[in-house]
C-alpha cells in the first residue's frame, strides 16, 4: 500500500498519477476533516470510468497508514506569489515533525519520499527524526528541477523535451544548479549546439520555473511534482533501477557530509540504491557547494530542539 500524507493540490495530484499507473491501492491521509475521505472518493469515481481497479481510502487517523511500504508526504504551507521555498522554513518543520512521528509509529518499515518545502531542510528534519537507513528517505525535487531544463532547452532547439537528458544539481531553490557541460541532446552536450546567451536563457528559466508558476496563477505547481512523485515510485515499486536527481542524504559523497542536497541516484526495491558522482570541473564543483552552503544556511533556521 502506498500512503499519501497531504491531500492538497500536490497530493491529489500526486495520487491521481499514482492511480493512473496502478502501482498499489493508496490511502489519504489528512488533518482537515472530510478532505481526504472527499479526495478518494472522487478518485475512486474517477477510476471506475477508467476500468483501473485499485482500492483508494482517506482517513484524518495516522494509524490507517500501517502496512504501507510507502509513504508520500506532501503535506505542508504552500508557498504564496512573492515568496522563496526557503522562507517556509519554519512552518513547515513543525509539520514535518509531526508526521515524521506517526510514520516512525505506523510505518517503520517503509520508504518515505517528501515534497514540503523548502526541501532539502525538510527531508534533512525528516531523515533525522525517522532514524530510518538514508536510503528509505528521499526528498522529490531534482526530477522536477531537471525536467524543467529539459522543457526549456527543448523549446529552444525545437526537440521533444525526451530527447534532452538534463543535469540539474544542488539546493531545490534559488541556489540550484543547473550544469549545460554535462546535459545533452543526443549525447551532444547542450554549450555545442546551442549559444552562451540561450544556455543562459535557459538556466535561469529553469531556476524562476516554480516563481512563475506561483506568480501566473496565484498558487504553486502541483501537477509536474504529481507526475515526478509518481514516476519515482514506480521505478522503486517495479524495481526498475532508474536515475533520477533527487535529494538525498550525503556521507561523503562530492566531498560533503551530513547534508541532504539534489544528486543523481538509481531507485529501485531497496530506496537509493547507489547515489552517483558527476565528473564535475573545479569551476562547477565551486557551484555545486555554494548550493550546498545555502542548504545549511536555511536549515540552520530549525532550532535544535527539533531534532530530538
């Protein structure tokens, strides 16, 4: 069973793409009374037109979530037009806390994918409160982040956005780094076929995607994180062994320790199962831990006693 904690726009979004690829029956859980229960109920509708059998139940209690072997958390303040993922800091981490301890009581043995904002503290706070294995907790994030490149570099070479393979590294913020040496087009890295000013274009883009997003309609996007949270759980429910970027936690990895931070991974049965290191050059490695200081920064936002 998968658990998705959070029935707002990200998690019914999040859900319905579950659905869609039938990957297991699914329970809604969320504080606001009825909201859930409503949510799976229109979904059960909705895939009873399509002919997709799943079982989809919601629930205000934590403890409908035992037996799951996954748990989705997108629960959490929304950022508002204006606003940076880092400023929700605080609120957030009190939600964190919260449902880092049911999950903890109700499903230990589970593998935990988060998208609360700002995300790399929060999967940071949440990896530190389960005291599960790094692998079982992963902040969604990179795939959205790279896949947004992918949209805009496609758009200026006129491809499909498949045929672009993107890298897209460090802080799920203002702070991301997006490295065109190592993303390509056809195995052609983007800088050959495409100008300084484009690639520049692009980046920046890529950066202010989920800003104008918010600005355009006034909330942030829930439909591109739906379909990437669901993407990544079917690469770990199929054990499909896929790559994607994702935040995770690091123990050495690119010469930095007790950080979680976006990296390219492979995902199947076990949670992460290996984390890759990108050959980057002295110039992008610069970059890279410059998005890793800012993670510190905002996370050194969380008082300590949050983590006990």
């Amino acid at each position: 069973m998968i658990t998705v904690i959070g029935t707002g726009r990200v998690g019914s979004s999040a859900a319905a793409m579950l659905a869609l690829k039938e990957l297991d029956d699914l329970t809604l859980i969320d504080i606001v009374p009825n909201l859930p229960q409503g949510e799976a109920l229109d979904l059960g509708h909705a895939l009873a037109e399509l002919g997709i059998d799943i079982r989809v139940k919601g629930s205000n209690d934590y403890k409908d979530m035992q037996g799951s072997d996954m748990v989705i958390v997108t629960a959490g303040f929304p950022r508002k037009p204006g606003m940076t993922r880092e400023e929700l800091v605080g609120k957030n981490a009190d939600v964190v806390k919260s449902i880092a301890e049911n999950i903890r009581k109700y499903a230990p043995d589970s593998i935990v994918m988060l998208t609360t904002n700002p995300l790399d503290p929060m999967i940071y706070l949440m990896y530190k409160l389960l005291g599960f294995p790094r692998e079982h907790v992963i902040g969604f994030s990179g795939i959205l982040d790279s896949r947004r490149l992918a949209y805009y570099a496609s758009k200026k070479l006129g491809v499909a956005p498949s045929s672009i393979t993107p890298v897209v590294i460090g802080q799920h913020g203002e702070k991301m780094f997006p490295v065109p040496r190592l993303s390509t087009v056809s195995g052609i890295p983007l800088p050959n076929v495409m100008s300084q000013k484009d690639i520049e274009e692009i980046v920046k883009s890529t950066i202010d995607a989920g800003a104008e997003v918010t600005k355009l309609r006034g909330f942030s996007s829930n439909w591109a994180p739906g379909a990437g949270v669901a993407v990544m759980a079917e690469s770990i429910k199929k054990d499909l062994k896929r790559t994607f970027f994702a935040s995770v936690y690091l123990n050495g990895e690119y010469g930095v320790k007790d950080v979680t931070v976006d990296v390219p991974i492979v995902l199947g049965r076990k949670g992460v199962e290996k984390i890759l290191e990108l050959p980057l050059t002295d110039e992008e490695k610069k970059g890279f831990l410059e998005s890793v200081e800012a993670i510190k920064a905002n996370l050194a936002q969380i008082p300590p006693s949050y983590f006990k």
